[in-house]
C-alpha cells in the first residue's frame, strides 16, 4: 500500500465513520480542531487550523451550530471576538469516533511504522 494510497483510504474511512454518527467529515474535522485548540478557539483560529477561508469557516460552524455540535460564547476579555465551545452533544459523538480511529491507527500501526521511520526529522 503506498502512502497517498494508504492515507486517502483512511480518509475515506475516517469520512464513513464520521456519518455512522451523524456529522459529515468536515464538522468531525471542525470538532476536533475546537477540542485541540487548548482553550476556545475564535473563528479564525479554526479557520487557519482546518486551511479555510474565513467566510467558508463560519459556514461550517453555522452549520454545526444549527446541529446543536458546538454553540458561539463571547470572549471574556474581548466581546467582538467569538469563541466556539463543543456541546455534550458534539464532545459524544467525537468521544465515540475517537475510539474507533484510535482503534483503527492500531490496527495500521505495523504498516506505518516503517514509513514514519523514513522520513526526515525536524531534530537539529
């Protein structure tokens, strides 16, 4: 299995899972860029994390908002600025596909060890 080969089919994968649970593979990308984030993220964080231009970022987060997966809170220091919070709503259904890639990553180990062990490292 070669690597764009091997990568494009756990997207795929990822992608199928993600509406097992009722997102599309964006709004799990979207989910998963807020919890990361390390405190909560205001649209444009989100958007540079997930390469989005800022208008097609808010899309997405209207959208899961609409789903009732995250909701929009004021920045305590800044009141222009939006930060975006996961609902127990979307930290479930991101709890329940992170078992099943951590599952899957699992599974895939063996045969990307010998590939992350060929590529260069950034340690000088």
């Amino acid at each position: 299995m070669g690597f764009r080969s091997g990568l494009r089919r756990f997207l795929r994968w990822s992608d199928d899972q993600a509406r097992a649970v009722g997102l599309t593979g964006a709004q799990h990308q979207l989910l998963l860029a807020i919890r990361g984030h390390g405190g909560p993220p205001s649209i444009g964080d989100v958007a540079e994390h997930l390469m989005l231009r800022h208008h097609s970022a808010v899309e997405l987060v209207d959208r899961a908002a609409r789903a009732g997966l995250i909701e929009r809170v004021a920045d305590e220091e800044d009141h222009r600025v939006v930060r975006l919070r996961l609902t127990t709503d979307g930290e479930a259904k991101l709890v329940a596909l992170a078992e099943a890639h951590l599952e899957e990553l699992s599974r895939l180990r063996s045969r990307l060890d010998p590939i992350w062990a060929g590529l260069p490292t950034t340690d000088s």
